[in-house]
C-alpha cells in the first residue's frame, strides 16, 4: 500500500496584496469605493451594467478569466490610489 503525500501547506505571499482575498470581497470593495455606474464604466461588462449585483458579478467572473484579470488589475488600482492618497494626507 502506498501512501499519498499530504498536500504542500500554501507558500506565504507577503507581497501578493491578492492573496487571501476573495473574488467577493474586491467586487464589493469596488461596488463600494467607485459605485456600481462608475464601475461599469471602467469595466464595461453586463453584470456591471444591467441590474448589478454581487451575486451575479461572482457568477460570471469566475467563468470569464479575462474578466476577473481586468476586475482584480482595478482593485490593485484602487489600492494604490488609496495609498497614495492616505500618504498625501500625513504631514
């Protein structure tokens, strides 16, 4: 009898400000931060456009990588944007 190898415990990925971070949570921060209309105007898909919502976004964004690469290249956007703004307002 062999036995199978227990699975690699994941590398950590202090650099990688994705990781760790859902698909659902980057979809409601950017809901948030730009609002759904704005949204769909840096991202022009219909989950954005016609009847929003979280669920739905979620839905299509986990069948169309393209999709996904274009809404988490925003959120990384977002993140610095916000850095950059928090760093402007320390004296």
């Amino acid at each position: 009898m062999s036995e199978t190898p227990a699975p690699a415990a994941p590398r950590p990925q202090p650099r990688n400000p994705l990781h760790g971070v859902t698909l659902e949570a980057i979809v409601t921060a950017l809901a948030g931060h730009y609002g759904w209309p704005r949204l769909s105007e840096l991202v022009p898909i219909r989950c954005f456009t016609l009847d929003p919502s979280v669920g739905s976004s979620l839905k299509f964004l986990r069948k169309t990588p393209w999709a996904r690469e274009k809404v988490e290249s925003l959120y990384l956007f977002m993140l610095r944007e916000q850095r950059r703004e928090q760093q402007q307002q320390q004296p």
